[in-house]
C-alpha cells in the first residue's frame, strides 16, 4: 500500500451490516459513511447496540460487510480474498479490544504474546532484531521491559495488561489502531495513564485512532473528531469542539444531558430529600 | 438523623491456603442514617465488593468474617452467611445487590415465575397469584411498565432488567440496599434510568438506606449524600460527598479525583494523570498507612504507623499522617508565635 499524503487514511461508504434475514433481519450498521484523516483521533460513541462494535469489526476485515465499501489509503479493501492478504492487511490496521484478560493465553509470557504478533509480518527477524522490537514497542507504552517480558498475566494488574495488549499492537508499526472500549473494564485510576498512552503514540508517531466508546466524556478527553451513532446510523459526526459546543441531533444533546458530571446541583439537593 | 445501619471495625479475610489470609477488608467502621445515600468508592480490589458481601450478611467461604459488629435498626445482624442457616434476614432486613445483578435473573423464567420463587423462599405460604400482584404493585408504584413480569429476561434490555432485579431485590421491603456496582454494564441513559429508580425507591420510604458501591466519583457526586474513600480493605477518607469530592483531604482522594474524566467542554487534551503503580497484596498489607508506597507525600512515619484520623471539616475526616503533619498548630500555640 502506498503511503499517499494527501488522501483520507480510512473511508467507508455506505457501509451497511445486516444480521439474519427475512421480517427479523436486523440492520446493525445502516449506509455509515465516514473518513478518517492521517493522524486524526476519532471516536464512535453510542449506546449499547448502536452498531458501534459491528462497524469496527467490519473496518478490522473481520466481519464481511453486507454492502458498502471500506477504502484504507485510496484502496478497496472490502474483499480481500485470502488469509495472507488479511495478514497483510492487519500489519497497517491493528486492534486493541476490551477484555485485557480475554486476549491473553494465561500459560504463556509477555514475550510469547509479543512475539507471536510479528508472525503476521511472515519475516524471519533476528533474535537480537526480536527483542529490540519488542523492547522497543513495551517502551512506547511505559513499560519496563526487563521485568515485563518474562511475566506471566496473572501477574500484572489490569492496566499493565492493557498496555501490552497496545504494545502487541504496536510490534507491526500499524497506521491506524482501532481501540474497541478499551478502557472499560480498567480502573478510574488507571484508565487516565491508558488514554495518554494512546495521546502520547498519536503525537510521537502520527498514529492514527479510532476510539469505540459508550463514554462521551472519555470521548471529548481523546478525539479531534466524534461520530455518534444512534441504531445502526452516524446521526451525527464532527469537530470535537463543534459536537460538544452544539450538538445539532436530539440523540448527541440526551448524551450529553445524561451523562453525570460532577458540577452542577445533585439530586438529592435539588429534590429536597435526605440527610 | 437516626442510623438505620452501623457497622464497627468490620474484618473480613479471604481464606488462601492452609494458613494465609487475604485482609480484603480490615477494621472498616460506617453509619448509615435514615434516609440516606451512603457512596463507597476506590479502585478494584480495595475491598468495596468484599465489604458490600459482610454488610449484606452474604459472606461465604473462603471469605471469613473476622471481627465486627454490625447493628440494622438496633438488631446486630450476623455478617457471615453460614450453611443450614436460613437467612430469613437476606433480603428482608438487607438487600444485596451484587455486581452484575442483571444476570442473575433465571434465563428459562418469566420474570413472574422468578418474582414467585424469591417470594416463595421467604413466605412458603404466599400464592403465586399473590406475589405476582404485589411485585405488579410495586411495578406501578414505581412507574415501570407491569407487562416486564410476562418477559423472558432475553426480551428486556440491559437498562430494564437491572431496574426489574432492583424492584425484585426490594420487594420484601428491606431496611437497607447494598448496591454493588449496580451502573457499571451500562449505558449513560440506562445509569440514570437506574439512579432514579433508587432515589424514588428511598423517597417512597420502600427502602430506609442505600449504600451505593461505584468507582464513578461523578455517580456518587450527584447521587450520593454522604462518600467513603476506601483503598486496600481500609478507609481512607469519609465526608459530605461535596466536601470529599471538591475538598479531598487524602492524597489517594486527591489522585483518584484527579484521574477523574469530566464532561466539560474545556476538558478536551487537558492532560490528566492517572495514579501509578497497583493496589498493594493483601495478604501482607504494607505496613503503617497502606498507602505509602504510592503515596507522593510519604514519609518515613507513614510506613512504621498506622495514620492517624485527621478533621478538616465537620463530618469530614481523612486518616493520614501528611494531614496530620500540615495541620496548623492548635490556637494556643499560634498566639504565642503573633506575640513578639
């Protein structure tokens, strides 16, 4: 794939997703039509089944899309036949999902974990290139890699494993990397050294990302730009600034009035009850 | 205001071996007054989930209530659920809520049939007519749609069958809820769907106390009356949840609130920093105050004694030894200083 400067990194265009058939059939995703630019951080914030994940998924080439196109760097990449030009593909697009304890095969060590993603690369590299790589990549996410890299997963806490699931991203130096509610099943306290984790790559490294999130608070922290989606549909897309400041669609104002912030009056002062 | 519920110096260990013990929650004391929202908030693995089990009496093998006493409306209610006995107390005089609670409803029974065998346990005697039409009662009390108890639990969504086990878990009228988490798996709407269904269940005089267990400090900002600071099975701060919130007097409050994302417009790429490192094991706690290695105030005391109990405010008080060091020498010997 050829690194164009000026084209858009990823595009998809009436990208439509459609689970069983007939009067059930559900429209999961419905005609989405978004770009993201190199270098941009955006989010898609919804709610439980707005089709957020399925989009990501259909973006990741994991799941076939029912119609519509995903372009990554100017190129069709919406039927890639073939398991090696998937791999191919994956080494530009990675993945950082929710469950930092799901992803992990609990028998084996941060270096199996981090190894086995430069397999998708199909090089043979050195062992001394191995390790400098996988030094190289703990690094980026503040890890130290003398003692994390013989470490089993039991052994390190629920931010710690995330911030290799992002290293194990990182090892193929992908483009663009999709973070599927990466945060949620991480501590208040640590979730903070996790979103700067993926702020600090984006500013060192131009990496691009693409944020999946119920949270749009933790939304308006990260991106440049915010995708709502409301039932399969993007009701609304954005600025940050713009979105927050003036939100245009019904749905993104009941977002942002239902989400708890901690000013303005509580309720049990405003309903008068209570100690 | 008259405490529905105390609970002093509650030690609750899980068991781990032949001899060791896991110290999840170590001389814990609270009140909950009538009518009142209590908050417990702290990361995972402080304690919260461990101390929400003891005051709802549900301790179970391998945890192993200790030490403590716990008083619901002048009753000490036992902590520590024990085979053969038959809880009759569960769910009457407190209420569990655990995390997760919304999968606790039976998959292959209508809400109705699950609403009878909870009913069932506690009244042998009571007809499946008869708790239909009250759990139907409390449905229109609480303006909730009645057709719920013909629903299978996979035809409600997420938002509504926490809601349903919320209704169910206080159909007996119990004095206290426990809420473990009650928000977490959900979406923004469905959290305050969830909130408000809890205020109006306490507004109604159904329930006399909540004690409400989250890690969201804004949750507990609007909800909570008063918020307990908990960190490695201890608790580190208690207060007016403003006071706690907007004044933190513990430097583990401080970073918790400072890791805190706000929905604010002018948040955006205003950098916050999460607190570092892990919450410490439990089986041997750091000695003296059981923060201090985290702690950026730490000094040599802090890992030789345990913190003593400092008042910043009225019903404010915070256990910390960098506190108790900044705190302005009493009156007396303040005068004597502006003399010369």
């Amino acid at each position: 794939m050829s690194a164009n400067g000026s084209s858009p990194l990823l595009r998809c265009t009436d990208l439509t997703r459609v689970f069983g058939q007939g009067p059930r059939a559900l429209r999961a995703v419905d005609a989405v039509n978004l770009t993201l630019q190199r270098g941009e951080i955006a989010s898609i914030v919804g709610e439980s089944g707005s089709g957020k994940s399925t989009l990501a998924r259909m973006v990741l080439r994991l799941l076939q899309p029912t119609s519509g196109k995903v372009f990554f760097d100017g190129k069709d990449v919406t039927r890639l036949r073939g398991f090696r030009r998937r791999r191919a593909y994956w080494t530009h697009v990675q993945a950082v999902f929710q469950d930092p304890f799901g992803s992990f095969n609990q028998f084996f060590p941060v270096r199996y974990v981090l190894r086995s993603a430069l397999r998708l690369e199909g090089a043979t590299l050195s062992r001394s290139e191995r390790e400098q790589r996988m030094a190289a990549a703990l690094e980026s996410v503040g890890l130290d890699p003398g003692s994390v890299l013989g470490q089993l997963p039991h052994e390190l806490s629920g931010g710690q494993r995330q911030r290799v699931m992002i290293a194990r991203a990182l090892m193929v130096s992908p483009e663009l990397l999709v973070a599927d509610e990466p945060t949620t099943m991480i501590d208040a306290s640590s979730r903070a050294n996790i979103l700067n984790v993926l702020l600090d790559l984006n500013r060192d490294k131009r990496l691009t990302i693409l944020f999946i999130t119920h949270d749009i608070s933790l939304a308006t922290y990260v991106s440049d730009t915010l995708f709502i989606m409301q039932g399969g549909k993007l009701v609304e897309s954005g600025a940050v600034e713009r979105v927050t400041a003036k939100p245009e669609h019904r749905y993104t104002r009941r977002l942002f009035a239902d989400t708890f912030s901690l000013h303005g009056e509580p309720w049990h002062r405003a309903s008068g009850g209570g100690a | 205001m008259a405490e529905i519920l105390t609970a002093d110096d509650v030690r609750a260990y899980y068991r781990r071996g032949l001899s060791g013990w896991i110290k999840a929650v170590d001389g814990v004391s609270l009140t909950l007054a009538e009518g009142e929202i209590l908050g417990i908030a702290g990361e995972s693995g402080c304690g919260k989930s461990t101390l929400a089990m003891a005051l709802a009496s549900a301790a179970r093998w391998p945890l192993c209530v200790q030490g403590g006493r716990l008083v619901v409306e002048g009753q000490a209610v036992p902590m520590q659920s024990e085979t053969g006995r038959s809880g009759a107390h569960r769910g009457e005089v407190v209420s569990l809520m655990p995390q997760g609670a919304m999968n606790s409803l039976n998959p292959t029974q209508r809400v109705r049939d699950f609403v009878f065998d909870v009913l069932r346990s506690h009244e042998p005697h009571v007809t499946r007519r008869q708790a239909v039409q009250r759990a139907q009662e409390r449905l229109v009390k609480l303006d909730l749609p009645v057709r719920v108890l013909d629903a299978y639990p996979h035809q409600l969504s997420g938002g509504m069958k926490q809601r349903v086990v919320a209704v169910i878990s206080t159909l007996l009228d119990p004095r206290v809820l426990i809420a473990d988490e009650p928000t977490s798996a959900l979406d923004v709407s469905a959290q305050r769907a969830l909130l408000a269904l809890l205020a109006q269940l306490l507004d109604q005089g159904i329930i006399g106390g909540i004690v409400l267990v989250t890690h969201e400090l804004p949750i507990l900002r609007n909800v909570a009356h008063r918020t307990m600071i908990m960190y490695a099975g201890q608790v580190c701060e208690t207060g007016p949840t403003g006071d706690v919130i907007f004044a933190p007097a513990h430097p583990y409050t401080k970073a918790l609130m400072d890791a805190t994302l706000v929905l604010e417009s002018a948040t955006k790429r205003q950098r916050i920093e999460g607190l570092e490192g892990g919450p410490p094991d439990l089986s041997q706690p750091p000695s003296g105050c059981r923060f201090h290695p985290r702690c950026p105030h730490a000094s040599p005391v802090c890992a030789q004694d345990l913190p003593p109990s400092v008042t910043p405010a009225p019903g404010h008080t915070a256990a910390c030894w960098w506190l108790e060091q900044q705190r302005p020498p009493p009156p007396a010997a303040a005068e004597e200083v502006a003399e010369p």
